[in-house]
C-alpha cells in the first residue's frame, strides 16, 4: 500500500549523482552506522547511572519488533525495484560493492533496521553529542536512500519502531519491576 503511494519518491535522491558521493555513502552506511551504534554504547557506560541499560534494551526491543516484519514483509532493493533509480552501493561501489552483494541477500524488509537503530542510538545520545548523533543518523537515513537500498517509508516505519521502543520500554520496565517486588505482607518484615 505504502508503495503504491511513494511511487518513485527514491529517484529524488539520485538526481545528481557521483562516485565520490557514493564513496561518502558507502563509508557512512558500513562504516558510521556500526560506529555510531558501538560508540554509543560506549560512551553511555562511562557516564554514571545505567542509561547503556537502557540503551541496550531499546536496540533489543527494536530487534525483536522487526523481525517479523523480516520474514513477513519482504521488499525488494530501491535500485533494483524502480526504474531511474540504480543500486550504487552494490554495482558502484568497487570492493566494498562486492563484499557486500556477496552476503547481502538483496532482500530487504520494512522497517530499515538501518535508520531504526541509528535513530535507537541517537535517542540515548551521549549527553553533548547529541547534535553529532543526530547528524550521523541523518546521514545513514540518507545514504540508504543515496545508495539505492530501501523505500523512503521504510525509513519512516523504522524511524517510527525505534521511538515506539523507546518511549514504551521504561513502562514495561516498570512493570517487570513491580511485579518483582511483592508488597509486604502486614506483619512480616523482609530482610
């Protein structure tokens, strides 16, 4: 349905376009995402308190909420699925085009998984970095769609997924927490 109403919305991001831009992508898709991920998770567990926690509860959740979506939503790579739109990441894109296209299935799926956990990392940004983060996520949003890989709704959805995780993670926290927690019984004291 989504589909139907993008059209060839992608095309946009290829209207100009260059091997070195493509080179930037590529290095922002397979190299800033999993150091913006990694580093996160870093930086939250030098601060005090337990937002890493947090942090790697929300990526799960994220995980865990579209992997049916994986197997139930199947969607074909941009750059191989609309005319005017070309797969650079994986024909133009030298060696890491082809490590790539050697182990990727070129099956995507909605959400991007990408975006969704970009936007999961810059949500619990390191306190001060949280314009860096944000760039970084925006960046990969873009390189997706750059490189010819996912739908533009994809990213909607993911980015969508990611704050839906987040902002409901602490509710079901707070209720695995109470129901751990019995209340005292009139009478008994704990230890």
């Amino acid at each position: 349905m989504l589909r139907g109403l993008e059209g060839d919305l992608v095309s946009l991001f290829q209207q100009v376009t260059h091997p070195a831009v493509t080179t930037l992508f590529v290095l922002v898709y397979v190299g800033l995402y999993p150091l913006l991920l990694g580093l996160t998770y870093v930086a939250l567990k030098r601060e005090p308190g337990s937002r890493h926690v947090r942090y790697a509860f929300t990526y799960t959740a994220v995980i865990l909420a579209a992997t049916p979506l994986f197997y139930f939503s199947p969607v074909g790579v941009t750059g191989y699925a609309i005319g005017g739109v070309e797969p650079l990441l994986y024909e133009h894109s030298g060696i890491v085009g082809a490590a790539v296209t050697s182990i990727d299935t070129l099956q995507k799926a909605m959400p991007s998984l990408h975006l969704a956990l970009a936007v999961t990392a810059s949500l619990h940004a390191p306190r001060g970095y949280e314009f860096i983060s944000w760039s970084a996520t925006s960046l990969i949003a873009i390189s997706t769609l750059y490189l010819g890989i996912h739908w533009v709704s994809d990213l909607l959805v993911g980015g969508a997924l990611a704050y839906g995780c987040y902002v409901a993670l602490p509710v079901v926290q707070a209720h695995f927490e109470d129901s751990r927690d019995p209340a005292p019984v009139d009478g008994v004291r704990g230890d």
